[in-house]
C-alpha cells in the first residue's frame, strides 16, 4: 500500500498519510438502557490510518473501522500520529 496524504494535520502539527500509527479522540451520544437520559461521552482508540470506499478511517488491531467522517468533529484536534 502506497502511503498517501490525508488532507488533515495532527494535534503537533504532522500531516497524517495512510499507513500512521493514530491515537483517535472522539465523541459520541451514551444513554441509558432504558432511553430515558442521554449525554455526550468520550473514547480513544489506537490504530492505522485506511481510505476504502467510505472515506479514510482508523482501523483497531481488533479490526474495527473507525471512518472519521462519522466519528470526528474536528480532526485536527482529535487526531495524533504516534
């Protein structure tokens, strides 16, 4: 796989190509089982940066993708090459 600019900057300010080892910071909706709260809660994840058919992504060891366009708000800010 040839390594190909993403288009985005990390936190430190390094441009971010396919192939990187990422440290990713997002946010999502959590709720209670019985849907009677809901608020927003905050994870990371580790993994390689991919572009399929859906965009670029991060991919877990576990192979889990996470396609930023779904999970980042400000990539900038919520992604760290490591």
């Amino acid at each position: 796989m040839s390594r190909r600019f993403t288009g985005v900057i990390d936190t430190n300010g390094r441009e971010i190509y396919t192939g990187d080892t990422v440290k990713m910071h997002y946010f999502y909706l959590n709720g209670s089982p019985s849907g009677n709260s809901v608020w927003e809660d905050e994870a990371e994840i580790v993994g390689k940066v991919g572009r399929d058919w859906r965009g670029i992504y991060t991919k877990t060891k576990e192979g889990i993708k996470y396609h930023w366009k779904y999970y980042l708000q400000d990539p900038e800010a919520e992604l760290e090459v490591l």
